[in-house]
C-alpha cells in the first residue's frame, strides 16, 4: 500500500487504484468507520512558545487516538469529525447506504469515505453508477467537499466530466456556523440529480459528434505529445503509449458497437487513465491515481475539450 495511505478498506474487488484491505460486504456507516481506520476524533489544544507561553490565535488538531498533531489551524477553525462526515452522508442518502471505501491519507491529515448513490442510471444504453464522495482535512489544508463520481459500470471507469452546464463538486470551509452550512449541503442530491442529467444529454452529443480515424489519432497525439527535445527513449516510451491508448479506441471489446464517435473516444481515454500502467510507477502512483479519479482526471477532461471545441 502507498506509503500515505495510512488505513483503508474496499468492497469485493480491488478498486481501479488498487488500495486498501478488502472486505466482502459494503458496511453501514458505524463499521465503514472501523474498517477504515477512521474511529478517532480530532480535539483542539493550545498551543504554546518554547518558552512555554501560550500562542494566541492558534490551537494544534490532535488525533485523540494516538496523539499525533495533525496541523496547526486558527481558533476560527471548527472540526468535522470522521463520525459527522458519515452521519452526514447517512442522512443525505437514506437508510440503507453502504460504503464502497473510505480511509485515512497523510497519518490523518485527510479523510474520504465513498458511498453508492441511491440508484444507477442508463445513459446512452449504458449502466452509470454514480459514487458520492465526501473529502476532509484535519490539519487546515483544505476544505470539506462533496463530489460525484460516476463510473461506467461494465468496465470500471469513471465518467466524471467537467460540464460548463453542472458542477461536479461542491466545497465549504472550516469556519462559521458548520452545522448550517452541513445542513445546506442537502441540496447536494439536487445537484447530482442535474449533473446525471446534463451529463447523459452530453453523452448523447458526444454520440452525434462523428470521428475519422485521422481525427482520433490527432486527438491522441495532442493528449500525449513528443516533446521537442525528446531523447529517443522519451520519443519510444510516448510512441508506447499512444498505441496502448490507441487500441483502447480501436481494439475495446466493450466499445465496438460504439460506433466512431467523441462518446467512444472519451472513454478510451477514461480507460487509459483509469487502468493504463505509467511509464514509472512511483511510491505515490495509486495514490495520486485516486486522488485524481475523485478530484476529477484532467486528462479525461482535456480530451473532453477537445471534441467539444470540435463539435
């Protein structure tokens, strides 16, 4: 497991970042908390000089399970526990959610857990799964947010485009009233329910939108440039992989009644940037790849760009 990844569990079969300790039943929210390694609180404390004054303004987050500091935060700061964040995601989804996976990055510093939404759609004559995902931080580098994560069913990969027409992810910070602003944020169903729908009427665009072949292999090559400079090793490594990206358009069992279009090309490149093996797999490799299967991948949404620019 990534070297950041301090605790973690997934549901049956390893998820398409590969991390985490299998369990072989998603979990209701109070044993997702055990499994995850996510049943500790986070308590406030002074903070002072080693002169052993006392440091205004600030207090320490400690993690009352070891002691461990997890960052140092303003008295505006206000906690969200790791309980709250699935009673939060409890009371949104309704009696009966299950957890897919959550966990523990950084010894602590950031959280996640990932739970199934109420139901699947079909789009385009596809199954669309849809995964809520509720991030926190506990050492002030970030806010708290909810993101949806759809993922293309019959091969595990995420879908989850950058739409001008609905957001994909909603954020609030750690200060003010948290309550409140955790109450407001029960609109976040309305706001998957417009993203699935703004995403399924552009997946029907992108059916439309006819490609050549000349086109796909264009599109390719901007999304994986030779860069002048190039040594020739750079230049076969980058040429291996458009051909791997390329066969994951021409070649895909899953897509082959398809037809040529921005809707096939777009998930190729999901595929790819879902499951295509780096050139280096680095210490942090699976780590960053769910991080940005969560964040929304920037590869995914560059070819998404691309054809639409076209359209």
């Amino acid at each position: 497991m990534s070297a950041n990844v301090e605790s973690m569990f997934y549901v049956r079969e390893t998820p398409w970042h590969g991390l985490g300790t299998k369990v072989m039943t998603a979990p209701d929210s109070r044993e997702a908390l055990i499994a995850a390694g996510l049943n500790w609180n986070v308590i406030q404390e002074p903070i002072y000089t080693t002169e052993n004054e006392p440091i205004k303004g600030y207090k320490a987050n400690v993690r009352d399970s070891d002691r461990k500091v997890l960052g140092v935060v303003t008295d505006r700061y206000k906690v969200v526990q790791n309980h709250e964040a699935f009673s939060f995601t409890d009371e949104l989804l309704g009696q009966g959610v299950r957890y897919e996976t959550a966990g523990s990055l950084q010894d602590g510093k950031k959280v996640w857990l990932l739970a199934h939404m109420p139901h699947e759609y079909i789009i385009s004559g596809e199954r669309i799964s849809p995964y809520l995902l509720f991030s926190n931080t506990h050492d002030g580098s970030g806010a708290i947010k909810v993101a949806l994560t759809p993922i293309r069913v019959v091969c595990n990969n995420t879908l989850n485009l950058a739409l001008k027409t609905a957001e994909r992810s909603w954020s609030m910070i750690h200060t003010g009233d948290i309550k409140s602003k955790m109450k407001e944020a029960s609109d976040t169903l309305f706001k998957a329910e417009r993203y699935m729908d703004e995403l399924g009427k552009e997946f029907e665009q992108l059916r439309m939108h006819k490609l050549t072949d000349q086109e796909v292999m264009d599109y390719i090559e901007i999304l994986l440039p030779v860069e002048d400079g190039s040594t020739p090793q750079q230049i076969r490594n980058m040429k291996r992989l458009q051909e791997d990206m390329k066969s994951r358009y021409f070649d895909a069992p899953d897509l082959k009644d398809t037809g040529k279009n921005a809707y096939r090309f777009i998930n190729a490149v999901s595929d790819f940037a879902t499951h295509a093996k780096p050139l280096r797999q680095t210490a942090k490799y699976k780590e960053n790849l769910f991080s940005k299967t969560v964040e929304g991948n920037p590869l995914i949404d560059r070819a998404y760009q691309l054809v639409s620019m076209a359209a």
